[in-house]
C-alpha cells in the first residue's frame, strides 16, 4: 500500500471527538472496541487511526481484503472516520517519521481524547509496544508551534487528555497504572460483531470471541458491571466533583 487509505461518513470536515491508535487493523476492535461504540452511541465522533494495514499476514490474499475488514468493523461500531496509514508492519519502530505521519492526522482531526495503546504484547507483536511510544510522541509534537512544516502546513493542535487501552488476552490483569473500568454492558456484543469482521484473521480461530467476552465480563464484574474494558491514565486521575464521579451523576445536594 503506498497510500494512505480514508474510510469517512462525517459528511463534513469536523473535527472528531475522539481518536483510537492502533498498530494494525483489529487492535482497537480487541482492546477498546467497547468503548468506541459506546461512545458513538453516545453521540460522539470517534475515529480510528491504524498505523500500519496490518500485512502481509498468512490468511489474508491482499491489502485490500484487510482493509474491507478494517471499514466493516469500523462501521459496527459506529465510528465515523477509520484512517490506514502506510508505516511499515512487522517493522514499526518509534522514530521521527513515525512520529511525523500520526501527528499530522491528529493535527488534522483535532480530538479531544486519544486512546492509545498502553503496554508491551508478550508472545504477539512488537508492533504494539513501538504504537504505544509513537502515540505519545505524536500528541506531544502536534501541539509544538513554529513547527508546521512538517505536518503539511496543519495548524498546532494540543490534545488536553489520552488514555491506555490494553491488548491483555495473556495476562491475568493489565499492567499496574491508574486503571479505570468503563462499563461496556450494552456494547460487548457489537464489539464482538466487530472483531468477527475480521475474516482473514479469526475465522480459523472462533475461540478468540469466547476469551475476549470472558476477559471483558470479569473486567467488568469486578465493578459490577455486566461487561468492562479497562483503561488507564498515564497521570493520576483527578475529579473535581467527588459525587459526580462516584455515582456517575451529580447529586443534588441536601437541604
């Protein structure tokens, strides 16, 4: 693939609410696709960057298969805007090209909220590692001004928060941090439709649907939930309305 590929139903040049960072095509279905379709379903726009198209891979006959994949899940979930870049797969490295290429979309579709990956893939690709340093990275040089150039002229654009998400299928719990369980009840199963999409990479395997679900209702059991993705901040997570937070509303206060 020698051009980035755009899957977009915006309709217009607004600016997303949210932007969800993966190494290739099924990363964010995996770790957040919960709660890219809750949101959406909340009336956010909420976009998808994967870095690399993913290939080759063993199963898949070309790209493009992957990337009709890649448009199908997106659509699932109800994101607007799915975005293929052409870094290298199986070769991602964190270096200022890299760096580059994913702070000029972010310039370009101005978030307010990335979701990024958050920790290393024992046993599965380094691609993931290597998204996690490119991510913060690029947030970090999309908001340096004098610096345009080299994001095709795109204004400077500060991203005011991120978050991990975790492909974590291996590993008893995500990695230590300051976690957070968002509540995925109604929005598992169109996360699990989403992965499925992915023909080429799971038919062969219909038991990874089986460990995703399982993973994700013990994540959210251990809220109470019916079913949770975990996430985690990279600073320590704050409130300024200690109610609010804790019985996810405002509480009117006593007479």
């Amino acid at each position: 693939m020698n051009e980035k590929k755009t899957w977009d139903r915006r309709g217009d040049d607004a600016p997303v609410d949210v932007l969800a960072v993966g190494a290739h095509p099924d990363d964010v279905e995996i770790g957040c696709g919960g709660i890219v379709h809750a949101l959406a379903r909340q009336g956010y726009r909420v976009g998808i960057i994967d870095l690399t198209d993913g290939e080759p891979t063993p199963r898949s006959p070309d790209p493009e298969t992957r990337l009709e994949e890649a448009a199908a899940a997106a659509e699932t979930l109800g994101a607007c805007l799915r975005v293929t870049l052409t870094l290298p797969n199986r070769r991602l490295c964190d270096d200022f090209d890299s760096r580059r290429v994913l702070a000029t979309e972010l310039r370009r579709y101005r978030p307010k909220l990335v979701l990024c990956l958050g920790s290393d893939t024992p046993f599965a690709s380094p691609d993931h590692e290597a998204a996690k340093r490119i991510t913060e990275a690029a947030i970090f040089h999309s908001r340096l001004s004098k610096w345009d150039a080299h994001f095709e002229g795109l204004p400077v654009h500060a991203i005011p928060h991120y978050v991990f998400y975790f492909l974590s299928l291996r590993q008893l719990a995500p990695p230590a941090g300051n976690l957070l369980v968002v509540d995925i009840s109604d929005s598992l199963d169109a996360k699990l439709a989403a992965v499925a999409c992915y023909h080429t990479q799971f038919a062969h395997r219909p038991e990874i649907l089986d460990r995703i679900r399982a993973v994700n209702i013990q994540q959210g059991g251990t809220c109470g939930y019916a079913a949770g993705e975990v996430v985690a901040h990279p600073t320590t997570w704050g409130t300024q309305d200690l109610m609010a937070s804790v019985l996810g509303y405002a509480a009117r206060p006593l007479p």
